[in-house]
C-alpha cells in the first residue's frame, strides 16, 4: 500500500466514524496532504468551509497541490466557490471578518495551514475558541512548515492525529529535510 493509499485510508475512516469530529493531520508533503484532504472531503461532502490563515495564498496551496487552477488567485470571504464537486466559503481564522461561518452537521471545515498560530499562545488561544465554537460534522486541520512546530499540544484538543508518511512515495523530500537538518 503506498504513502498516499493510507493517507486515504485514514482520512475517510476518520470521516466516516461518528464518534471522532476532529483530526489533524501532519506530515511533511503539504501538497499531497492537501490533495488526499480535499479529495476524501469532496467524496463525503457537498459543502463546507475552508478556513485559512492566509486568505492571499489559500488558493494558490490548492492550485498547486492539484496542479490546476480550481481557485481564483484573488479569494473573497463572501463568495462561495466551486472545488470539485464541493461548494465552500473560504476565509480567515487569523483575521477577524464579518464572515465567520460556524458550518452545521452537513458541512465540513478545513484549516489549513494551522503552524502560524501553534506557537502564538494568544492567537492559540482564540483558534481553540474557534474549533471548540464550529458545528461541522467534521473538524480536519492541517500543518505546513511542519519542522517548524515547536509546540504540539493541539494534539491534545482532537480526537485523531494522522501523519501522512512520505517515505515511499516522495522519498526526495525526505531526503532533502535530512540534508538541510529539518528532520
């Protein structure tokens, strides 16, 4: 079984267990975790809501993690967008906006990335209100920059964590975070 067929595996386990709301997922290919995320939440889904802390490069990760352009470059909290055969709201946790949506049980969330905030306990402090206060049926975070997390204790506030491995189908990247002293 490849890297990518457990990342998939794993994903839609998560979703479909009624007892687990909330995963993050980590990993080093922040690309291909992008991929298997949204891939897996457009298979459950028909609409949710991607928040981000970036709202200038959430559409440019999704582009190139599916190597096309799905998204516009400029993204607006207040349009909905077509991803697949999704509809979502895309905005800011970083940023206080008018939009905030709160989902309900037939939308998921995403946010993605979540680093920024890990080490900033004040900005830490308000993501944890944001997830405790969503109401998607399901709750995904996911990491870039992973081998700049220092403090780990989201871990503490899910209920699934899953590492998407790269060993065997991106053994490059491994490689290069081994030579540079990432890993």
């Amino acid at each position: 079984m490849t890297d990518r067929e457990k990342a998939i595996e794993a994903v839609m386990k998560f979703l479909g267990d009624k007892t687990s709301r909330i995963l993050l997922v980590r990993g080093y290919d922040n690309d291909a975790k992008v991929r298997v995320i949204l891939s897996c939440l457009n298979n459950e889904f028909n609409k949710g809501i991607i928040r981000t802390s970036s709202m200038a490069d959430i559409s440019s990760h999704i582009n190139r993690a599916f190597k096309k352009d799905l998204l516009p470059s400029a993204i607006k909290s207040t349009t909905n967008y077509s991803l697949g055969s999704m509809t979502v709201n895309i905005n800011s946790y970083s940023s206080n906006t008018k939009n905030n949506p709160r989902g309900n049980e037939d939308t998921f969330t995403l946010f993605h990335p979540v680093q920024t905030v890990l080490d900033d306990s004040k900005r830490y402090e308000n993501f944890l209100i944001d997830i405790k206060n969503n109401n998607s049926r399901k709750i995904i975070l996911s990491t870039t920059n992973e081998w700049s997390i220092k403090d780990w204790d989201i871990e503490n506030h899910v209920d699934e964590v899953f590492f998407y491995d790269i060993e065997n189908d991106n053994p490059e990247i491994m490689r290069n975070l081994r030579i540079n002293g990432a890993v």
